[in-house]
C-alpha cells in the first residue's frame, strides 16, 4: 500500500511542497450541475447561493470539454449535465453602444445573478435537435462557459426577433449590440399551408 494517503487528504500536499506554482490534480469532486442549474455534492442539493456562487467563480472548462473547479494550487473535476448556467431573464433596451445611432441591447441575468449581455464575446447560439428541431438556445457567458437559456426566456427573444438574410437564406433572429445572432430559418408558408 505504498504511496496511499489517509482518507480525507487526497488534496493535501506533502508537507515541504512549495505550493506557489504547484497545482494539485484533485480528481472528482463528486458535484454535479443539474440540468436546471442546481448545485449537488454527493447527490444533495447545495442550498447556499453564495457558496454556489464562490465554486461558479472558479469554474473552468478543459481543452477536452471538461469541466474543473480550480484554483491557483488544486483542481477537481466536476459534472455537467448540460450548461453550468440557466438564463432565467431577459433585459431589452435601446442604448448608444459607443455613439451613433440607437440599438437593441439583449441583457440576460443567470440564475447566479451574472449579467451577460450578447455581443461578439457573448454569442448567442441555438442548437436544433436533429430529429424534432427542437431549440436549445445558450449565450457564452465566460470563454467555454454557457447559460442555456430557459424556454420562457428563449419566448421572450422569439418575440423580438426578425426576418434577415445571411448566407443567402432567410432567417429569424435577433440584434444585440449589433451583432445579428440567428436563431432559426424562417418558416416556408407553402409548406406550413399543407
């Protein structure tokens, strides 16, 4: 059993580690983010907002698409069922973006009170299921990182959107800081009259 470490100190260097540059690989951290943006340790809910609040500030994703909760001397691994944020509201406004003429501003709040609003480092995507094309809509809210936007949000931005061409198609989509982020092909009214 050489070389195994006493329960509870799988993260705790040897004693004399310089830990300045030293990054401890702490493995799996047994926490989950549920699909509607819960936070788990070991399958219960964390219920502290602030303490969800401090792992989300040092959530990272991998080159591999993994997720990690790191710090300046350890990481672990952590899972995520879909997104590690939820839009759960939407702010629209016409403000002057660095003068000129006025344009549309989409703001979203996460369910960790983080504002995002849509712009080129914050791009909206919605990705279609293959088989039903139903939408899953996310806006990047830190480089790797999503909010998947809520259904009743992801109405609101339906509700704003409009007719453009890109790439020779016709598409529905909305304006943020003006950027055109597509959201889906507009509907073909023959085919919806059959």
């Amino acid at each position: 059993m050489s070389g195994a470490r006493p329960p509870g100190t799988a993260c705790v260097p040897a004693p004399g580690t310089v830990l300045a540059r030293a990054k401890t690989e702490c493995g799996n951290y047994a926490i989950r983010i549920g699909r509607d943006g819960t936070w788990y340790y070991r399958g219960s809910a964390i219920q502290r907002k602030p303490l969800v609040c401090l792992f989300a500030s040092i959530l990272k994703r991998g080159e591999d698409g993994a997720y990690w909760l790191e710090t300046p001397v350890e990481r672990g691994r952590i899972e995520v069922e879909d997104a590690p944020f939820v839009a759960v509201e939407l702010f629209w406004r016409d403000c002057d973006c660095g003068g000129g003429a006025p344009r549309q501003c989409l703001t979203f709040r996460t369910n960790l009170d983080e504002m995002v609003t849509a712009d080129p480092a914050h791009p909206i995507r919605v990705a279609l299921c293959p088989v039903t094309r139903e939408p899953r809509p996310y806006i990047t809210v830190r480089p790797g990182l999503e909010a998947r936007i809520s259904r009743a949000v992801f109405y609101e931005l339906v509700a704003l959107a409009q007719a453009e061409e890109v790439d020779g198609r016709q598409v529905l989509g909305v304006w943020s800081e003006g950027i055109f982020f597509p959201i889906d092909d507009v509907p073909d009214l023959d085919m919806a009259a059959d």
